[in-house]
C-alpha cells in the first residue's frame, strides 16, 4: 500500500495515470506520453516503471512496443484519485 501511494504521489505519475485512465482504448505506450507530458523518453519509461512496480499499470509487449494500462483491480481506485484531483 505505501508503494502504491508513493508511487501516485508525483505529480507526473498521476498525471500519466489519468492519461491512461482517459485513453479511448485505456492503454497507452510511451510515444502516446511523450509530448503530451513534455519529457523524453527515458523519464516517461521510469516513471511508468515505478508505477508497474506498484501494481498500478501493467505491461503488454507488442511487437518491439510495450503498451501500459491501468491495473483493473486498481481502476476504481484511480478513478477516484483523478476525478478528487480535477
């Protein structure tokens, strides 16, 4: 539990869940966040490390593309994070 709160307490973190929770096919990769995060690569794939490490995204490799979502056993949860964030 500390992990996951830790892991949702920066910023960039929940802001790249509430992507992932928005996505129109709720998974994302990490050209899909780049851009919109403005940061480079390495730094979006720490941070969505960090977020699998906790047991709130998982992981899909696709090809030489990893796709992220949100783990469904946590979904409400994050929902509800985002939506008291907006």
């Amino acid at each position: 539990m500390a992990r996951a709160l830790k892991a949702v307490a920066d910023p960039t973190r929940l802001q790249m869940l509430s992507m992932l929770l928005a996505a129109p096919d709720g998974e994302a990769c990490v050209c899909d966040l780049t851009a919109p995060l403005e940061q480079q690569q390495p730094t979006i794939s720490y941070h969505l490390k960090v977020l699998a490490d906790a047991g709130l995204v998982t992981k899909q490799k696709r090809g030489t593309w990893i796709w992220y979502s949100v783990h469904r056993d946590h979904e409400a949860l994050l929902n509800l994070l985002v939506l008291e964030r907006a």
